[in-house]
C-alpha cells in the first residue's frame, strides 16, 4: 500500500478506524508467552514450535487456499467455525478452521510454570468443588478422559450459567460453540449416525465424562480450558506412548488465573442459568 | 459404542410416556432431544443445565475467541460496508483502490465524447478506458479544492440523486458537520436562482441559502443543477464519465459515473479532506478567540481601571 508514504500532518489524526485497503489472510497468532523457552517439563521448546508454529500455520495454510476468493476470506476463525458447523458442504473449512481454534484455545490457557507453583483463585476453586469434591478429583476425571480417548479430539472442561463444572470428550475437529450436523443427529437418535462414515467432526462421549453434556453444546455450556489429545503434541517429548505423562505435567503449566477470568467473563448466574 | 447403545432405549422409554413425561420434570421440554439422565445412577457427576445461552454471554463468548485461531478479525479485515462507512483518506489513496472499485470502466466506445479523450487510457471490448493516472490526481485536486473551501468557513452541498448514491452523499454531508450538505432525491429546480420563491424571504434574510461549493457523484443526471451553479457562479466538482464533456464543471474526476463503489470512494475521500478544513477552520476559531482574550487581559492591566 505504501510506497507512497504519505506526509500526514499531526493535526489530521484520524479518530475512526482508518481503511483496509490491504488483502488480509490468516496468520500465526501470537502467545502470550515465548515459544523459545518452551512450557516447563509440559513442552520443550521443539515440541511447543511443534504444535504453536508447524501445526497452526500448516492449518491457516490450507484454509487460506480454501477460503480464497470466497465469501469467508474475510471472516476471523471463530465466524468461518460458525458459519460453517452445519454446511455439509464446506466440512473441510469447517475443519480446518476448527482445530485452528481449538489449538489457539488450548495454549492460550497455558503459562510456563512461576517457581512457587500456580494456585486456583477463589472462586474457580469454590465451583471445582461444588461440581467434583476437590481439584484432584477434576484433574483424575479429565486425566481419565484423554487416557481413555483412543484418537484425536479434545478434552473440554466446561460450564453451564450455575457455574456448574464438567468434562466433555469430542473427537476430531469438533466445536462447542455451536451444534455441527453430527451433534444435531447424535442428540436426536438418529439411526443414520455412523461414525464409521463419518469424516470431521464426531462428537462421542468416552467414559468417565459428564453424561448427556454433549446434548447441551452449542446450548448451554461455555468451553473454560481444553486439552490436546493428539499425538504430534507429546510425541517428540515422550515418545508414541506418553500420553499419561502428558496428561500428568499438563497440569503443572494450566493459568487458572485466565481459566477464571473466562470463568467470570462466560457465567453470569445472574441472566438466570 | 455401547453407550449408543444404552441411550436409545431411554429415549424410547420417553417417547412412549408422552403426556405425563411431558410435563413432569423441569428438563423435560428437551426430553425428545436429550435423553433423561436418572439422577441416582449418575449422582458422582454434575447435572449440567440444559438452558440456552443469554445473547450477552454468546456474544462474550465470540468477542473472547475472535483473537483465538489466527490474527484475522472483522475489525482488520475488508467487510462489504467498508467503502461507504470506512473510505480512504486522500492522503492514503491508491491507483490499487481506484481499480478495485471499477472507476476505468467507461461507456460504449461509441458513445465516447470528443473533449474526454485526452482522459482515456484505450479502448477494450467495445468499451472505454479511463486512465486513472489522470483520475488520482485529479481526484485529490478535488479533495485539495473542497479542503481549502472548508478551511475557510464555506459550505460543501453533496449532491447525489438515485437511491444507490443517497448513503454516500448523506454520510459525506455528516461527515462535514455544520459545513455539509447533501441532496439524496430530487433537486427542486431553482433552488439557486430561485431561492426566494422556494425558501421564503424570511429564511433568504436569517440564512445563506447558496453553498460555497457543489459536489456531483451522477453529473450527467443533474444538468439543470450545474447550470444553476454556473449562474450562481459557484464552483463544481464532478465524476465525469467517457460519455460525458469533461468542461461541464469546474473540477472534473474523470471515473466511472455508473459504480457506486466509485461514487462512494470519490464521496468519501472529498468529505474527509472537508472535514479536515473543518477542523482547521474551528481551530483557528479558537486560537482567534484565545489571543482576543489575551488581548482584553493585557489591555486591562496596563491601562488600569480608574475605581
């Protein structure tokens, strides 16, 4: 745009946002923490440019060539998901987009770990235990659903306006925020729902899971915090088998500070839950 | 899959009690969608509300994950309301957006005026090409024109007549403040050599009724208007399209009279450099009245009041 570069003086300060005249497309998202230094004993920095750069640009890549010259080259990741959950027709859109989303929502609720240990604020801590006894008992129930999880997905803990917590599993690229095609034939029974035709998102409940909780997604449950159950994540740092190890250092570099800000920011008991 | 399995016979169980199911529980307005979970069974985990998100959450929600994914947002991204409510700037303004809004297409090579082609690029699939390293120039010259004429306290009249051009000249106008003015539908003829008869000689005595300058988004529609301003001797500014004599108005923007996208850029770059000579004049203004009260100030203390 400017090779022009204009001599603008002080006094024409534009107070509206100015205009976009250059073609955006998707890019690298930043971290709030540095990629080289890693994520403690969770990630090495190998591992975290595995999953934040190698695997997120390779995303925005593919959905860049998908999306060109259509009417969502312009929209953020979060309205391309929205847009596209229920069009059978762009399901490799939808997919692309969705893991892009997910992956940016799981580091994002990261933090290197501070030498003196992360503790829960107040108020996520009163609803853990109002929902699970004690937060041992949310990290065995959310440890027990990726171990269980033989595949891809997600591991969500969610809430509902209450501030009722629980744990949902989904498989592939799948969203909460609104309810896919699959989700919508699932809930209603549908003979037809096969996962074994299935291509994208499939949404299956594992054990140890809040039961019914996929009913209500897209419904009534926010997404506070997930997990990455997917094998480039602890493959160069624990080999093929190391999802429990994962799983036991996750819990070492969670910000509960943010996984409470989004806590405040998503429930308002007060709208009537 | 075995719990597929167990979900559909309780869903069959609901089914086949339907009043009473209907009706029994605080859930149940969803039983034909989300099985029953039976309390007793599950009671280690939390039941989770089944009530729709408030609109405020949603929007929470989204308004959270709109930086999550990659740096795009609506807020940086190019959206189809962005030419009318987010024009370019005259000092920002490229060859790149001009074409973009489709300012070379002119008319029918046939059609074209004799004293327009000193503005054309060539010919193309028996239409005319303007050639827009005239049209940029030209266009902030316009911008030049309308700024200096605000700078100066004047008043700029957008005038755009179809229902496609009324946006842009209205926003233009607003854009302007107390200084612009649009005409979006029809101009009443005599409006300026007639102001009397169409105003009233009361508002002709408490209000200027001509503006200082006349802006046309759809020229070739409005003849009857330019020749009211040549005998009210105000000065014109025009998009000026190949079938059309450049010598019309004074200030001519040789661009593609039939694209509103055009017309809304041509509006939008002229209104923000008026409303650039707006803010200078009011400045100026200000500063005016600051040193008059310096002036009074210094008066008073040294030619100190006899008490």
């Amino acid at each position: 745009m400017s090779c022009l570069a204009p001599t603008r003086s002080v006094l024409f300060r534009s107070r509206l946002p100015t205009a976009v005249s250059r073609r955006c497309i998707h890019q690298l998202p930043t971290l709030p923490y540095k990629i080289e230094n890693g994520l403690g004993d969770f990630l090495s920095p190998a591992a975290l440019r595995t999953v934040a750069v190698e695997y997120q640009s390779g995303l925005l890549a593919n959905l860049n060539e998908l999306v060109k010259d259509t009417d969502l080259e312009n929209k953020s990741i979060v309205q391309t998901v929205l847009s596209t959950a229920r069009d059978p027709a762009k399901v490799l859109t939808f997919n692309h987009a969705c893991q892009a989303l997910n992956n940016s929502f799981f580091l994002d609720n990261l933090k290197p770990p501070s030498g003196r240990g992360s503790t829960i604020p107040p108020d996520l801590s009163n609803s853990i235990i109002k929902s699970f006894g004690s937060p041992t008992a949310l990290k065995s129930s959310l440890s027990a659903a990726v171990t269980g999880m033989s595949g891809s997905g997600w591991v969500w803990l969610v809430c509902d306006q209450r501030t009722e917590l629980g744990v949902v599993a989904t498989y592939g690229p799948s969203t909460l925020l609104a309810r896919t095609r699959m989700q919508v034939a699932a809930s209603a029974g549908r003979a037809a729902y096969n996962p074994n035709r299935s291509v994208g998102s499939n949404t299956v409940q594992v054990g140890n899971v809040t039961p019914g909780a996929l009913n209500y997604v897209g419904q009534s449950l926010v997404p506070l915090l997930c997990v990455s159950v997917h094998e480039h994540a602890w493959l160069l740092d624990y080999g093929v088998w190391g999802k429990e190890e994962y799983m036991r250092r996750f819990w070492d570099v969670v910000n509960w500070d943010k996984v409470d800000e989004i806590l405040k920011k998503f429930v308002r008991p007060d709208f009537g839950g | 899959m075995s719990l597929r399995a167990a979900a559909a016979p309780s869903l069959k169980t609901a089914a086949s009690a339907p009043r009473r199911a209907l009706f029994s529980t605080s859930r149940s307005l969803f039983s034909e969608v989300a099985p029953e979970t039976e309390p007793s069974a599950q009671s280690e985990f939390p039941t989770l509300s089944t009530k729709p998100l408030p609109r405020a959450v949603r929007k929470e929600i989204i308004s959270h994950f709109t930086n999550l994914g990659s740096t795009q947002t609506r807020g940086n991204s190019f959206q189809p309301h962005h030419p009318l409510h987010r024009p370019a700037s005259p000092h920002s303004l490229t060859l790149s957006a001009l074409v973009a809004s489709g300012a070379h297409i002119g008319h029918a090579r046939a059609l074209t005026r004799p004293s327009f082609i000193p503005y054309t690029y060539g010919h193309r699939a028996g239409v005319t090409i303007i050639n827009l390293d005239h049209t940029l120039p030209l266009l902030r010259r316009a911008a030049n024109v309308t700024r200096a004429i605000a700078q100066a306290n004047g008043t700029v009249l957008f005038v755009g007549t179809t229902d496609a051009l009324r946006p842009a000249v209205r926003k233009a106008a607003e854009r302007m403040g107390p200084n612009g003015f649009h005409v979006g539908t029809k101009w009443l003829p005599g409006t300026l050599t007639n102001a009397v008869e169409l105003f009233g000689p009361a508002t002709i005595k408490s209000h200027s009724v001509k503006p200082d300058l006349v802006v046309f988004l759809n020229p070739a529609q409005n003849l009857h208007a330019i020749r009211e301003c040549a005998i009210a001797r105000i000065p014109t500014i025009g998009i000026i399209d190949s079938d059309v004599d450049p010598r019309i108005v004074m200030y001519p923007i040789p661009a593609n009279d039939e694209s509103i996208r055009t017309a809304e850029l041509v509006a939008g770059v002229i209104s923000i450099a008026g409303r650039e000579g707006v803010e200078i004049w009011q400045r100026s203004v200000q500063e005016k009245a600051k040193a008059d009260r310096r002036r009074d100030l210094n008066n008073e203390i040294s030619e100190p009041q006899d008490q």
